[in-house]
C-alpha cells in the first residue's frame, strides 16, 4: 500500500502557493552548500530562500496509552515543531552570509496532532514556553499580565541568521460558506436542530463551493542579525504575519504596535 508523503505534500503546496502568488522560483536550487534548499524565490525585486519541514510524528501521542489517562509538558508538545525549526534551520546555515532572507516553512499536511494550528503555539516554539507575568506597582498591587517566552526556544540563541518562520495556512471554501450559512440562519430555526441539520444539507448540495485556498502565516525574527524578511513579499489577501514589537521583546500581529505596512 502506497504511503502518504508528508514532505511531498508540504513542498507541492507551497509551490502551489507561490505559483498563484505569481513569484518566480527554482526547486532545490544548486547555491553551492552541501544541503540543497527546497525552493529560492524570486519577487517584487527581492530573492528568499525557503526551506520546507512536514510532520511525520504524533507528536506527545506517540506512546499514547488507549484508555489511560496521560499528561504532557508544554516542552514535549512543542518538540516536534521546534524539531523542525532546527532541521531546516541548519539547512540553511550555509547561506548566512548571502544576503537573503532565510525562511523556514512548516506544514502539517498530514494532520498530526502537532499544536501548529494556534499561532501562540509557534512562537512559544520559536521563543520559548509562554508563561504569565505581572509587574509589581509602587503601590504594591499587580499590573497588567503579560505572556511572555521563557525557556526552550529554538531560535533565540541557536540560529539568528533565520528571518521568519511560515506556517502553511488551509481553508476549504466551503468550511467558510458553511460558517457564513450557519451565521445567517441558525436563528431562523430555534432550537429544532433536526430541520436546521436538514436545511444545511440541502443548501448544501446545491450551494456549497468547491476547493480550497492555502496561504502563510509568518513570524519574523526578533534577530538582529537575520536579513530582514521584506513586507512586500508573501503579503497575499489572506497570508497574515506577526512582527516584532517596538521592544524587539516579542511578536505582535502587524500594525498592532509592530510596524508599518
């Protein structure tokens, strides 16, 4: 039986992504370094290399018990991506004084219980496990609580020639009409979910849409060393991308006290 290629998989979708995007790019370029990277982009006048890491692993459930309950450190869950992070960083280590952005792309095309999907997650990766801390006051009482990353990044130490870190992004067109159909007329029913379960298959079959889209989410480095990842790249209607703060202390999502467009 065939199996499933989660790194073929990754690499196709991120060649998807940059062909609709419309960039000019080259599969494992020759650069001269021993570890070929997976893609060199070419667009809006700047060249990137990217280097893309799929997930094979189950993650914290590899020696998962059935009907035992278990537990898992924050470090343990974040393993495989951090993991990742370093495999394709020392990729691209031989590229560090080139001048472009280094890149590493993640996907978890396979689905595995990798926690990758919330973007807290992955900068606790990047960064280090969050925890909550809370300035004391002259006056004694608490301000405001604030995540902050503490032990166990990878990035932070390890490769500062890495200039952001992408996650691959998938949404089916018709998960979003499914929420927008549900937005609009789950009132009109009550509580009969038996005939709101009916109208939704209905309209369904006739008016759901088809395919997907996939985009990136991108977390520059706090790194003041990396080339800079430019904004005019990878800066589709749906990518998103966090920035530093004006602190270089941590990430925001842009134009949320972390820069300008």
């Amino acid at each position: 039986m065939q199996t499933f290629d989660a790194g073929a998989a990754a690499e196709a979708r991120v060649a998807r992504y940059l062909n609709e995007r419309g960039y000019t790019f080259a599969v494992e370029p020759d650069l001269g370094i021993d570890k070929r990277p997976d893609f060199l982009v070419t667009a809006a006048g700047h060249t990137v290399v990217a280097e893309v890491k799929a997930f094979e692993t189950y993650g914290m459930f590899t020696d998962a018990v059935p009907n035992q309950l278990m537990a898992r450190s924050l470090k343990e869950a974040l393993r495989p991506i951090r993991r990742q992070i370093a495999n394709a960083a020392g990729q691209l280590r031989g590229l560090q004084d080139r001048g472009w952005p280094l890149v590493v792309v993640l996907d978890n095309p396979a689905g595995r219980p990798i926690p990758i999907d919330s973007p807290h997650m992955v900068i606790s990766a990047m960064y280090g496990d969050f925890r909550m801390e809370a300035p004391v006051l002259a006056d004694g009482s608490l301000s405001d609580f604030q995540a902050v990353a503490g032990r166990n990044g990878k990035l932070t130490n390890d490769h500062p020639y890495i200039s952001a870190v992408a996650v691959v992004r998938r949404e089916d067109h018709a998960a979003a009409w499914a929420a927008q159909w549900f937005d609009t007329h789950q009132a009109d029913f009550g509580d009969d979910v038996t005939a709101l379960s009916a109208s939704f298959a209905e309209a369904s079959a006739t008016d759901a849409p088809l395919g997907d889209e996939v985009f990136l989410e991108i977390f520059e480095t706090i790194s003041p060393t990396a080339v800079p990842l430019p904004r005019d790249i990878f800066n589709g209607p749906r990518d998103l991308r966090w920035v530093p703060n004006a602190e270089r202390t941590g990430l925001v999502p842009l134009n949320q006290g972390g820069g300008e467009d």
